[in-house]
C-alpha cells in the first residue's frame, strides 16, 4: 500500500492498528522526496538520518504501549523555524553559516506530540514575496505545472505536501504566507486567530528567539484535509510557557454548529481595490452554491462587513512599518524622503505602502486604533454571521516571476496589469483584525490549476472555520493528486 497521500489521521489509526510502522513510512517518504523533489525543490534542508532515528524511537514507544498526538508521523517545517543543528537562513546568504542551538517552541511541541521531522522546506528571501526563491536554495515550483509558483511565503511546504512529502506541515503566515500557497497547491492551511500558537525562535537570523510579539503573524498548520489541520492546531495552540507559566491547555469554544445548514455565511466575490479573476470567482461560486444547496443562509452583501479599503490602508501601514523596522539608516532616510513627496491625497496601496515603512510611533498607535475599530466591526458582523468565504489572492498560481524589484512586478488578472503586491489585501482581510482564516479548496482553474479560497471566522472561534471546512470537504471533494 501507498502511505505518502493518506491523511495524518488516517496513519495515526494505521499505525495503532499496527498495519505499518513509522520507520516504513519514513523510510517511504524519504524514498519519495528523493526520486521526486529534484523537479519541486520543496525540501531545502533535508534531515534523513535524524527522521529514521525518531521514527524508530516513536516505534519503540508504542511497542511500550504509549501515544501521542502525532507518534511516528512523518512532517516538514518552514525553514524559518530554528530547529536545533540545521541552518536557519530564512534564504540570506549572509546567514547560509547560521545554525540555532535550540528549537523553535512550535518544533518543540511537534517532538513532543512524537512528529518525525523529515527536514525544513523552502521560502522567498526575509520571507517577503508570494513566490520561494532564493539565492541559496534556488526555486520551487508548482507541482501542478512546474513553470508556476508554489506561493509564499510557506510555498515548500505546500509544494511538499501537494507531492506526498509528509501528512503535515508548519507555516507561518503575515501576508497570506499559509493561505497563498495552500490555493496555489490544493491543500488546506489555517491561518490562526493572532496570537493564540506562540512564534518564539521563529526570527529572521542571527537574531535570539525571544518570545516577542509579532503583530500581525502566526504560526499555522498546513495538511490535505480539513481535520488533519484541526489536529495539528491542538497541538500548536496554546501560550508560550516563557510568558505565561507552564500551561499549554488554550479552551476553544466548539465550532458554532456541525450541519451546513445550520451556517450563516457572507460571501464576499469582490474587492474595491483589485480586481477578481475569473478562476478564482468561480471557486468563490462554488463554495457558495454548495452552501445554498444544504440550506445555509447565505447572503452577499452585508452593511456590518467593515470597509475593505480602509482595512487595507491600514492593513498596509501595519505590515509595512513591522517589516521596515530593521532597515539601516540611511535606506530608512531615504524612504522617508520620498514618502514626505508624496501628494497628501495619494490614497494608494503603494502610497501607503511608503508611507508605512516610515510611520511614527505617534502614527503607528493611530493605525492601531483604526485597527480596533475594524474588529469591533467584525465582531458585531459574526454576531449576524458565522464565516466569510473570499478568494485568497485574485487568480490561480501565476508564472515564475523573478525580475527586478517586489515594487516593480504586476500581476496579470484576466489580461489586465496591477501592482504585484496589491494581490495581498484579500489576505490583509483577516490577517489585519487577527481573525482565524482557513484556506480550502475549491475546484479548478480552466487550465487545471488548484483555486482555493479563505473561511474567516470569529476571533479565538477557530474550530468554526475549520469545521466548515470539514463539512465544505465532505460536500465539494478536497485535495487532489497532480500525478
């Protein structure tokens, strides 16, 4: 039997069961990265040697009548997580020497579930674009057609599960870095409510893994069904024991309900800001005509949905202001020449994009009480609703792009150019406000490409988002096989 594509849940009950043990799946995962990675270069740091010992202590420790959540299952993790003894580089060449001498707490607490790490995957240089390329590891492709992106900036490790990799994987997410990629591969990610699994020794190198807050990232499961995310999120959530004891317990609530018909969904096709391609509405169609045809109460305009182009100015001030902060001085000065030129009623993305990178602390806390305006508003809108389901980013994986600047590219929609990082306000939705977002998929493009699309929930109600997932999984089909 071939393990690779089964779920995490379903090699758990194999595993108990005693139909197979966690040395032959390993022994056939690895087998599988290296007669297929070469093509995908999903896997960057592989640790073989290290995955068939912990695949043998995971056997012994059943043999002894033991559990876990996770005992001998075979993973990944983005390789912007320390993991003792591998290089942590987040793709800077600067840093290929740099090697961490503990791991991340998200990779400690995937060991202590009994996970076998089979190695780290690939990401864009600083974590910073919707593609993983690097000039240390070199490109990842799309395992649907290798002339297109994996996304970013969690793309190896969506790559890696699309192909059979692992059952799960460990992403982060900032500006759709777990949803981009999970609808460029056809696999399932989380985004969690902001906060609630700890990111401590998830820091751009050399810098110590302190348990400092983030802002606006998360660290997120990424699987191929919808419950094997709900699986890995248990064992993620909860409070870094460095700020807050010992505790790892976080109480959830239960997902609102358990029948499709019982949900209250918007549906949201269109942005202000950018346009919709045509592949991506569909699937946004999609998802919504199979809830119509449950008998949910679904609904596509609602007063209480907060102004998406707000929310993506402020969106953008936030992001940007984090990312910029370790800039050197004198590129820091010379943005803030040029944001100064800005004419005071430039409205853009790129305007506020600029703008950001060089707010005041005095700007900064009027952004963030914008932001708690905008929550406000969701929480009053999930008092009507119990999701909103919107695309991800406005089309299906886009074609290797790798020249000049970030700011200079444009993405193509449907024959028309826009700037190439307006595509993340459909991330900067949930992302901005914290609120739980899972990315599902949801059909094909005309050209056979993976389509997905995001369900945002209720802040701290994760298990909403991720039931309906499970439930959408079970109406519309899920993950499928490129080969």
């Amino acid at each position: 039997m071939e393990w690779n594509f089964l779920s995490a849940e379903e090699l758990s009950a194999a595993l108990r069961s005693g139909a197979v043990t966690s040395v032959e799946l390993t022994e056939e995962a690895i087998a599988r990265i290296e007669r297929e990675d070469e093509a995908i270069n999903a896997i960057c740091v592989p640790d073989f040697d290290t995955a068939r010992a912990a695949a043998r202590r995971a056997d012994a420790a059943r043999a002894r009548g033991e559990d876990a959540p996770l005992l001998g299952i075979p993973v990944t993790v983005k390789e912007s997580f320390d993991m003792a003894g591998l290089p942590t580089t987040w793709g800077m060449p600067a840093q290929r020497g740099f090697v961490p001498a503990e791991d991340a707490v998200q990779v400690s607490r995937l060991k202590a579930a009994g996970a076998v790490v089979l190695g780290k995957t690939n990401v864009p240089l600083m974590l910073r674009d919707i593609q993983s390329f690097n000039e240390i590891y070199g490109t990842t492709n799309n395992p649907w057609d290798h002339g297109r992106t994996a996304g970013g900036s969690s793309g190896g490790s969506a790559a890696a599960l699309a192909c059979g990799f692992g059952a799960l994987s460990l992403g982060s997410d900032l500006a759709g870095s777990l949803r981009t990629p999970a609808h460029f591969c056809g696999i399932y990610a989380h985004k969690p409510t902001l906060g609630l699994a700890p990111t401590r020794g998830m820091v751009a190198p050399p810098g110590p893994a302190l348990p400092l807050d983030l802002d606006l990232a998360v660290a997120g499961p990424m699987a191929r069904t919808a419950r094997d995310l709900a699986l890995l999120l248990d064992v993620m959530a909860g409070p870094d024991p460095l700020t807050h004891g010992l505790a790892y317990d976080v109480a959830l609530p239960p997902a609102r309900h358990d029948r499709l018909s019982d949900f209250r969904v918007l549906i949201i096709e269109d942005h202000p800001l950018i346009a919709t391609g045509s592949a991506v509405r569909a699937g946004v169609r999609r998802v919504a005509e199979a809830l119509e045809d449950e008998g949910a109460r679904v609904e596509r305009h609602s007063p209480l949905l907060p102004d998406l182009t707000e929310a993506a100015t402020v969106y953008m001030l936030l992001m940007l202001s984090n990312a910029a902060a370790g800039l050197p001085a004198d590129v820091y000065e010379h943005l803030r020449a040029n944001a100064a030129a800005l004419n005071a009623d430039d409205r853009s993305l790129d305007a506020a994009r600029l703008r950001g990178m060089v707010l005041s602390h005095r700007d900064w806390v009027g952004a963030n009480s914008r932001r708690e305006h905008h929550r406000h508003g969701w929480r009053q809108l999930f008092a009507e609703f119990d999701a909103v389901v919107c695309p991800i980013t406005p089309t299906p994986a886009f074609r290797h792009n790798q020249d000049g600047s970030l700011e200079d590219r444009r993405i193509d929609i449907d024959g028309v150019e826009y700037p190439y990082f307006d595509q993340l306000v459909w991330a900067g939705v949930a992302t901005m406000p914290g609120l739980p977002a899972t990315a599902v998929p949801a059909g094909r493009s005309p050209a056979g490409l993976p389509v997905g699309v995001q369900l945002i929930g209720p802040m701290f109600e994760d298990r909403t988002p991720l039931r309906l997932a499970e439930l959408l999984e079970e109406k519309i089909g899920g993950f499928r096989r490129s080969s």
